[in-house]
C-alpha cells in the first residue's frame, strides 16, 4: 500500500478543520485555554514528590527546631505547597494547611475535568465529520455520471475522510483525554502523600502546650553549694 494513496489534503482540511471548530463551538475559549494549558503541562512539567519533600524538609527542621512562632516561610518551588505553607505558619494550624492543599485539589480536579471533557468532545465529533466528508465527497457526483477515473478520485476522496475521522478520535484525542485524566490523577495521589507526610511532621508541634522539638543545650547553671575551697 503507498502511502499517497492514504493522503487527501480535502479530506483532512474537512475532518481536521471541523472537528477543532466544532470542538471550539461547543466548549468555549476559556474551556480551550484551560485544555491547552493541561496538554502543555503533561509535556512539559511534572509534578515530582521528590523534589517537593527535599525541598519542604528543610520548612520541616526549621518549625521543628524554633516551633511556628519563630518559623519563616520558605519557597519550595511549588506555589501551591508554598501558598499552604504560609497559611500553616501565618494561622499555626494544621486544618489552615488541609483547607489550603483541598481548595488547590479542588481546582486543579475542576481543570483536568475541563481538559477531559473537551478532549472528550473533539473524539467525538471526529467521526462525525468523517462521515460529514463523505457525504460531501459523494455529493460531488454528477447525475449523469462520471468518468472511470474521476468516481475513483471521488470514493477515494470518501473513503479516507471516513478514515480520518476515525484515526483523528481514536488514535489522538482519546488518548490525549486518557493521559490528561491519568497524570492529573498520579499527581493528586503524589500531593496527598505529601500532605499526610507533612500533616504527620508538624501536627505534634500545633498541639496545646507543645513547643520546638528540638532545643538548643541550657547553659550550666551556677551551683547552689558553696565552694569548700573558698
């Protein structure tokens, strides 16, 4: 089979171009936006709880050391893990932080849903105008008929927008929703380890009564017995 004969440049400016402007349509340029943004993300940036714990640990040793009265804030990289931080050291309660990193959850699960869900849309109109291509390309056929040739251009022309349509919902945009879905879910299981293992560091120090965990040593008191030798 050559390849040329599975190239159509109508074929796909019908199925491609379609399916990106009924998918626009549909969703809205804010829903597009926040897609395109999770596609960029998938490839380019990964959450990493590595890095993340490295860098929180030293937040960690530091309020374990001087207690959150004494602690500064410290930027970890992560402006959501900072942003939860703060509000722990600002408010010294472990619910401030819960309630920061559940509002953070809250809104990325709110985008990759988007993001999903507009992938979702694109997968299913493909097929449609796949079909819609065909449908056009048989439109083209004369009443009277045609020469040999040309109602071959023209099935073919049939054929391939049909297969366009399939290939561009089956092979690109489910997966991409598919693999949207997936990291999005990896990343909230890796930020809840996270949490919990920070939740667990610094709960003992918000109690009532507690203070840093680590002291410096106390300076040698004077004795209270006199000096025999005096």
């Amino acid at each position: 089979m050559l390849l040329d004969s599975l190239l159509n440049e109508p074929s796909a400016l019908i199925v491609v171009g379609g399916t990106l402007l009924g998918t626009a349509l549909r969703c809205g340029p804010s829903e597009l936006r926040v897609t395109l943004a999770a596609l960029i993300g998938v490839v380019s940036r990964r959450f990493s709880a590595t890095l993340a714990r490295a860098d929180l640990a030293a937040q960690v040793n530091e309020i374990r050391r001087d207690g959150l009265l004494r602690a500064n804030p410290r930027r970890s990289g992560d402006a959501e893990f900072d942003d939860a931080t703060d509000a722990l050291i600002s408010r010294r309660s472990v619910p401030a932080l819960i309630e920061r990193h559940e509002a953070h959850k809250a809104r990325r699960t709110a985008q990759a849903d988007i993001a999903v869900g507009t992938l979702a849309q694109a997968a299913e109109l493909a097929p449609v105008f796949g079909l819609a291509g065909t449908l056009i390309s048989l439109s083209q056929l004369p009443a009277g008929g045609i020469a040999r040739g040309a109602l071959t251009g023209t099935i073919s022309m049939a054929v391939l927008t049909t297969l366009y349509g399939l290939l561009l919902a089956n092979l690109l945009f489910a997966p991409l929703a598919r693999l949207v879905e997936r990291v999005a879910a990896e990343e909230e299981a890796q930020r809840q380890d996270l949490v919990d293992w920070l939740t667990a560091q610094i709960e003992p120090i918000c109690r009532p009564g507690s203070g840093p965990l680590i002291t410096q040593p106390a300076a040698r008191q004077p004795s209270l017995v006199p000096d025999m030798a005096a």
